[in-house]
C-alpha cells in the first residue's frame, strides 16, 4: 500500500532560495536574496537579546504591541493587521482561506514563485498571466478572470523587474474585478518605492483588497521571519481562524517592534538604497547591459542572451559574489542583483566590468 499525498501536491514545484555558500569563498559578498546590507536596526538586536528574559512564557496571541507599532508607524487601523512568519504566511492564510478545489488563483508571469506554490498546496489551480515589457498587464488580468477566480497575487513593486504598477492601473484593477475576487498586493518592497502606500488606502476603500508587507527586506530581519497583512475587518477575522495562536515568538515580536520604531534607521537604509540603485543602474546601462528603473532594493541586469548570463554568474562567483538567476521567473538572460551597500555595489559593478572586458 502506498501513502499518497492530496491531489495537486505532487505537481507543486519546489522553491528554490538565494544561495549563501559558495565553494572556496568563507565569507562571500551575499546579493542574491534582496537582504538588507546594513543589518537590521541596533534596537531590534538589543530587543531580541532583551526577549531572552521572556522565553519561558508564551508569546501574545493577539500581538496587539506590534499590530499597535506598525499602526503608529504607517498610519493605520491595527484592527485590520494581521501578523505572520514572513509575509509568506499572511499569504498563506489567504490562499487557504480563500481558495480550493476548483478555484483559480491569478498570478502575473514574472510574479513571485511562491503565488502557484500556495494555490496548489490549497488545492486550487494557478494560472499565469503574460505581462507586457517586464510590467504587469491589467487588461491581460482582467481577461484572465472568471467565475473561478478567487484571488489575483500582484508584487509591487515586481520582484525581479523591480518596476512598478502605477496606484491608477491598481485602482483600475481593483474597481474592474468580480466581487468574488481578492486582489493581493503584496508589499514586500514597498518601503523602497517613492510615494506608494502599499496599497493601504485602497485596503480602506474597497472591500476586495489586501497588502501584504514583511520585516525581511527594510528591516533586515529575514531571519527571524516576520510578516504582516493589512485587510478589511471580515477578511482579518477570516484569517485569524487559521492562525495558529502562537505563531510569532517573543523574539520576533520584541525584535519587529524595536524595528518598526526605529523609524531614523529605516530611512538610513531607504535613502542609502535608493541612491545606489541609480548609481548601478547607470553602471550597468554604460556597460551595455540592459536594465529598468528600479523601485526596490535590486535591479535587474539582462545580458545579450542565456549564455552570457551564465558566464557573469560564474565570473562573479570567482569573485566571491553571489547575484540570483532568474531564468525560473522568465528571464533566463537575467541577472538579480541586491543592491548592497557603498562597497559592494562597487565591488560587483567592478567585477561585471572586468567580466564584459575580458567578454
Ligand atoms: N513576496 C515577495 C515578492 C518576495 O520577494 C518575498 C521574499 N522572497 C516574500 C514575499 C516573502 O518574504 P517574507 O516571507 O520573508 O516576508
């Protein structure tokens, strides 16, 4: 007799990380998975040292300090914030929540790997959609829609186009798609785009809207995963039945507080980002390599063809550098590069440019 898993599961492709070894390398320069170079904040670290004191207690079921802090923070109702281990969870709950056998969950070609994961593991079926010139299509979304569709997942900004969605095409969407649908716009880099809300105030004008945001990329605390999702009251009450009650630790808690309050910080490492994200830009386009205006902490390097790709990954790993490949999110001729701090974006721009000189 064999164990066989639920229908689907063995059709879910497995997802594959950034790397962070590297043979012959003890301490490689790490730009593969949009990690914060400057650390998390000082006073998340001095939080989470302060939450050894508290671990023989179990944590808040509630997080109601943190769902407070982030409130202050941005503005918000902490009412409608939900709390997760990284912003995969909150996206979790909704696909399970929302989704099963015979539904259909929207994501966009170049979205992120995790959108068809979560359908298939709630037993729904993912359909992808084309985007137009490295940008999402919302024409082609909305074509794509039916009486099946429950959920569209939209990264803004794009993770790895890094381009954006202008809050006009959003809005458009969201005010375009069936009453059935939720429209999941998940934030993971928003803090790095300029004058977007994440989608906020659309979550508190419309019913059908939820933003998804995470500690992992502005915060620098990837790993201590910690996410959160903002969402009309029915749906929070919705996802809070699927939470396991003690799904975020003391430490996490204490450490994403610390984070989120440590707003001076925060914005060190927005304005650092945003300023070297040009510079690189600039580098990689006077290299001839093609490259789009990014919104969020990395840019997107597409080399003449797949060939040529591979060998920068592999002069750069020569180096001691780790960027991402991208061929699993359509861009086989692609390159991902965190943008690091001062001397690692020099450091890597160095190396493309001895790479295309010695090409
Ligand atoms: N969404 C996008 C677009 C991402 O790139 C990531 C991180 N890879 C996540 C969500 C999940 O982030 P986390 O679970 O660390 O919050």
């Amino acid at each position: 007799m064999s164990i066989t898993p639920q229908p689907g599961i063995m059709d879910i492709a497995l997802y594959v990380g950034g790397q962070s070894r590297l043979e012959g390398h003890a301490d490689p320069l790490k730009l593969s998975s949009n990690e914060n170079p400057y650390g998390p904040s000082p006073r998340a670290v001095a939080a989470l040292e302060q939450s050894a004191a508290t671990l023989h207690r179990y944590p808040s079921t509630d997080h109601a300090d943190l769902r407070a802090a982030i409130a202050r923070v941005h503005g918000l109702d902490a009412d409608r914030i939900i709390c997760g281990v990284g912003s995969d969870e909150v996206l979790q709950f909704i696909a399970q929540c929302y989704a099963g056998p015979g539904d259909e969950v929207i994501h966009t070609e170049h979205g992120f790997a995790m959108y068809p994961i979560l359908a298939r593991a709630a037993g729904a079926t993912p359909v992808e959609v084309a985007e137009r010139e490295r940008r999402v299509d919302v024409d082609a979304i909305l074509a794509a829609c039916t009486a099946a569709t429950r959920i569209i997942y939209l990264t803004n900004p794009g993770n790895p186009t890094g381009t954006m969605i202008p809050s006009s095409e959003i809005e458009r969407l969201a005010g375009a798609i069936p009453g059935h649908v939720i429209l999941v716009l998940d934030g993971a880099y928003v803090e790095f785009a300029q004058g977007y809300d994440g989608g906020a105030s659309l979550v508190e004008a419309r019913g059908n809207v939820v933003m998804t945001r995470t500690f992992s990329k502005i915060h620098g605390l990837g790993g201590l995963r910690i996410g959160w999702g903002y969402a009309p009251r029915e749906i929070i009450d919705v996802l809070n039945r699927v939470r396991q009650p003690f799904n975020l630790s003391n430490s996490q808690l204490m450490a994403a507080e610390a984070a989120i309050r440590d707003e001076g910080f925060t914005e060190h490492c927005r304005a650092e980002t945003a300023r070297l994200r040009v510079w690189m830009r600039e580098k990689l386009l006077a290299l001839g390599i093609a490259c789009d205006e990014s919104h969020a902490n990395y840019v997107l390097a597409r080399f003449a063809d797949e060939a040529e790709a591979a060998a920068c990954d592999a002069a750069l790993r020569a180096d001691g550098i780790l960027v991402r490949r991208v061929g699993g999110y359509g861009f086989p001729e692609g390159l991902r590069i965190t943008v690091g701090d001062e001397p690692g974006c020099s450091r890597v721009i160095d190396a493309i440019t001895r790479f295309k000189g010695a090409a």
